[in-house]
C-alpha cells in the first residue's frame, strides 16, 4: 500500500483486510457499479494510478462543482484499488440514489467493442464487491448491488435502463449492462467469492437509527465530552445515518463491538423502511399536488426523518413518499 495526493493504493489481498478492519459510522445500504469511460484504458501507462486518479477529482471538483472526487474507489486495468472520497460520505455518482451507498468507479470504457476488461481487473472487481458485501451485511442480489445504467440521469427513478440512462458500466461490463446480464454474470461470479452467500446485517442489537444534523460530529471513546475522540475512525458527517446499540446520559453507542460514543443531542431519530408498491412516486412535497421528481421499485430501503399527513420525507432535501407504500 502507498499514499499520494491524499489516495490509498492497494492490491485486492491487501484491501480485503484494509476493508475488514475499517470502521464506518455510516449505514452502508447499496454497492454501485460504474464504468469511467473516460479516462479509459488506452490512459493507463501502468503506474499513473494516482494522476488519473487526482485528474478525476480535479474534474469533479472544477468542474461539476463537488466537494470531492465523486466515487469511494477506482480499480484499474491491473487489479490496483485506489481510494477516493471519505466512505462517511456520500458518494455523487447516481442522482437521487446516493444516500447509503458505495460508489465504485471500474476505469475503463466497456460498452461493447471498446476496452476488454483484463483478467485481474475482472477479480479485483467480484472479490471488491464480495468484500464490500461481507463487510457491510448486503446482500448478493441485483436490488443492492446495482448498476448505473438502471436509473434515469435526470429523476434518478430506477426504470432498469427502459430510457433516458447512461450505459454505465457498460454494455459489455461482464456481459452486458441489463438486470439479466447481473443476474446471470455478475452475482454469481460474487456469491462464488463470498462461498455462495453473505450473513445479513443483524438488526436485532440495534436499539435504533438515527440521522446526523450537525456538520461534523465527534466520536468520542466514552459517554461524555471530555473523553478522548476515538483514532480509528472519522467523525460522521452531516446527513449520515448512523445505527444506535445503547443509550446513556444523552449518549447513543455507534458500535455493536467498541466504546464509540456520540452525543445524541446532534442527531435526529430516523426509521427504516422498505418499498411494498410496484413503483413508488417520489415528489418535492408532503401530497400528490407536488411535482414528481423520482420513484423508487419494490424491496429499495430508505430511511425516514419526518413524517406529515400520511406522507413521508425521506431525504433532506425535500424528497417525500406515501406512507402506506412503505413498510
């Protein structure tokens, strides 16, 4: 592993125990699979991962506006990882389907007749998601691992690539972009590397979930202020959904294994919650009289942060759903 421009390098051996031993305050729902078109294979030299990872960000930042590089990782043509944006972030990589999610950005241009993804490209990307899915609990199915090419670039609203979408990862990405192609290429070859199956996360310890309010906040090694902030980890940041395991003194517990501590005076209680209907209307408002801006499909998970007239907010940015469509 090496360091440059604030990125972390690593082979696929040392990411799985680089992944295992991280600690991420954040509820991590959903894993996103996304080609960078460009820059493509013909701009690897072999050891230029740092400048096309650093020329990224600067685009991002420049000019899309972002605060950051938009994915938590790049792989390349030669197996190499390299980190990207802080994972206590939200990624910015598919509108209005970022919340709880990892975005990885897989170099390369892989629409069909384009880049032919090499062979340890192909691994570093199963046993990644196979990792990623361990880690955080997900399941090894086409409704947590998804592909950009399934929503809509301007609703965000998956339609399974119906119109208006990016090919991304491309149309050759393990044999095609289409929920089929996953089904039969791609999930299979990561429930191989896990050994067929991953553990869900146990929701049976968690007291509750509750939503960040604050910009930055600590975390701390005990249930007050004047305790040490914890070193193994970031603070959670704004907007982040964080899982409670104990309460005490105005203190929510963040972690089922360590003493990390936050003060529960900077966050807000959430409820989880899954999508019953077919598709679901997401609109700028608590009615029907709003604009639509969205929809989720069957069995995606949201968290809710407030609640009027029998309609649901969902985001903070004004994004409100039904709520007896949501179980």
């Amino acid at each position: 592993m090496n360091t440059k421009f604030g990125f972390t390098k690593m082979n696929i051996d040392e990411f799985e125990t680089w992944v295992s031993n991280l600690r991420v305050a954040r509820t991590v729902l959903y894993i996103q699979q996304h080609h960078t078109w460009s820059p493509s294979y013909i701009q690897f030299k072999g050891a230029n991962h740092f400048d096309l990872q650093q020329g990224m960000k600067t685009y991002h930042v420049s000019n899309n506006g972002w605060m950051d590089i938009g994915q938590h990782f790049s792989t390349f043509p030669d197996g190499s990882i390299v980190t990207g944006r802080s994972l206590e972030k939200t990624p910015a990589c598919i509108v209005g389907f970022n919340s709880n999610a990892i975005c990885i950005e897989n170099l390369g241009n892989f629409d069909t007749g384009k880049d032919t993804m090499t062979a340890a490209h192909k691994d570093t990307i199963i046993k990644m998601t196979a990792a990623l899915c361990k880690k955080f609990g997900i399941a090894v199915n086409c409704d947590k691992i998804v592909y950009h090419h399934w929503f809509d670039l301007i609703t965000g609203a998956r339609n399974n690539g119906a119109k208006n979408n990016k090919t991304c990862p491309g149309t050759n990405f393990f044999g095609g972009n289409k929920v089929a192609d996953c089904n039969q290429n791609f999930i299979p070859l990561v429930a191989a590397a896990l050994g067929g199956s991953v553990a869900p996360t146990s929701n049976t310890s968690i007291l509750k979930y509750v939503c960040v309010t604050t910009d930055s906040l600590n975390i701390r090694e005990a249930a007050n202020a004047q305790s040490k902030k914890v070193t193994d980890r970031e603070a959670a940041t704004l907007g982040a959904v964080l899982r409670v395991f104990e309460e005490k003194s105005g203190w929510y517990k963040i972690s089922g294994s360590q003493q990390h501590w936050v003060n529960a005076s900077y966050t807000k209680e959430v409820s989880r919650a899954t999508v019953n209907a077919t598709t679901l209307n997401v609109r700028s408002g608590p009615g029907s009289t709003f604009p639509k801006i969205g929809s989720f499909t069957q069995g995606q998970e949201v968290f809710v942060i407030e609640e009027s007239d029998g309609w649901c907010k969902i985001s903070a940015d004004n994004k409100w759903v039904k709520k007896e469509f949501l179980s």
